[in-house]
C-alpha cells in the first residue's frame, strides 16, 4: 500500500509540473548551462589580437592604393597656329596705376601634344575698354618672351605676360596715360586662330596705411638730465 501511494503522489506531482528530483530543478544545472544565446558565437572569440589580424579578410589590413597619375601626351610634332587656344585670365586683384599680371592659358583643339613657339608673331593680346583700345602686345611685343612650349589639349601650358598699366602707342612709350579704374577685357589669340576674352575689373589702389612717429617732449628729457647733474654734484 505505501508503494501504491507513493506512485500516486508521484504521478499527480509529475502533471502539475512538480519535480521532487533536485537535479531536475533549475538551481541543480550546471552553471555553463545557464549561458545561452540565440545568435551563433563570435569565430574570434577566445582568440589572441594577432590570430584575430591573421583571420580578418586580407583587403581590411591592406592600404588604400592612391589613384595613378595619368601620364601626360608625348609631343609628337610642331603645332599648327589654328588649332592652339588662347585664353586669358587675371588672377587675384588688379590695381590702377600698377602692373597687371595676365595668363595666357595655352590648349589644343584636337592634337594630343604638340611643340609651339610663344612670341609675339605667334600669339597678340590685346586690351580694351568698350571701343577704346587700350594697350595691345603689337604695340609692345617684348612684354612677350619668346619661349618653346609643349601644348596639349587635356592639359593646359600657362604663359604669364605683363601689363605696365599704361596705355600703348605705336612705341611703346612710357610717358602715356594710366588706365583709369573700371571693367576691361583682355582679348586674346594665335594667328589663325579664333579669339577669346575674359572681362576683369582694374580697382582703385588702396590708400597705404601711415603710422605717426611717437614724440618725445623736450620738457621731459631736459628734467631728467638736471636730476642727473644734481646727483653729481
């Protein structure tokens, strides 16, 4: 009989969920039991720094590789006239009554390099205010120096040429006028070749900044000297 009614305590224990096995209850499992994750463990888990570089995807550790210059086009030959591009421009700030600095900026319509001469018979700049011509590489070609360039077209050859702000006559003289604040533009070009301008503004030159010249009072000086003699004496 107590057999019996140890079954049946059994039994009703077992349906309610009850557990009279301790091993069987939470407290009793093992305590790497109790650790558990739905996501898969980390491959470098319990791995040292270095097994973990060495296990990484070879391109993380590599250096980006910088972009390769392309090589600029080898001359081949002389340019023709008609196919160089004159563009000029005026950097930066321009003042009355000062030399001008203007680029000329030298490209090729359609040969990929190309050996060309810089002189005045080869390329004219010319500047103009509205119909008034203004100053002209014709009337002073030596503001040309004569130089071989290469010319390319996907890269530009820049060339500086020099404005003395002064108007040109047929001599070059320097006893014209000043050309006077306000727009202008520098048109310029190869012989044969079309034309091209850029419009800059020549500004009023700004007033220099004077410092005075600290004084000293005569009253202060000679007191000190007569303080001087006293003690002397």
């Amino acid at each position: 009989m107590a057999g019996v009614a140890l079954a049946m305590v059994y039994g009703v224990s077992h349906l309610l969920g009850g557990s009279p096995d301790p091993r069987d209850t939470p407290s009793a499992r093992p305590a790497a039991a109790s650790v558990s994750s739905s996501a898969p463990a980390s491959p470098t888990a319990g791995m040292t720094p270095r097994a973990q570089d060495e296990g990484a995807p070879e391109g993380n550790n590599r250096k980006k590789n910088k972009p390769e210059k392309t090589p600029l086009a080898v001359p081949t030959g002389p340019c023709a006239d008609s196919d160089i591009v004159v563009q000029p421009t005026v950097e930066g700030a321009a003042y009355a009554g000062q030399d001008v600095a203007i680029t000329l900026n030298l490209s090729t319509v359609e040969s990929p390099a190309c050996t060309w001469e810089v002189s005045a018979e080869s390329v004219v700049l010319k500047l103009t205010s509205g119909e008034d011509r203004i100053w002209s590489t014709q009337d002073c070609p030596a503001a040309i120096e004569t130089q071989p360039v290469v010319v390319r077209k996907d890269h530009v050859t820049a060339v500086d040429v020099t404005w003395s702000g002064q108007r040109s006559d047929d001599e070059c003289t320097r006893t014209t006028d000043w050309a006077q604040p306000g727009y202008y533009y520098a048109t310029a070009a190869a012989f044969g070749a079309d034309p091209h301008d850029e419009q800059f503004r020549l500004a009023t030159p700004p007033r220099p900044t004077i410092t005075p010249t600290p004084t000293v009072k005569p009253g202060k000086a000679s007191g000190g000297d007569e303080k001087q003699d006293e003690q002397q004496d």
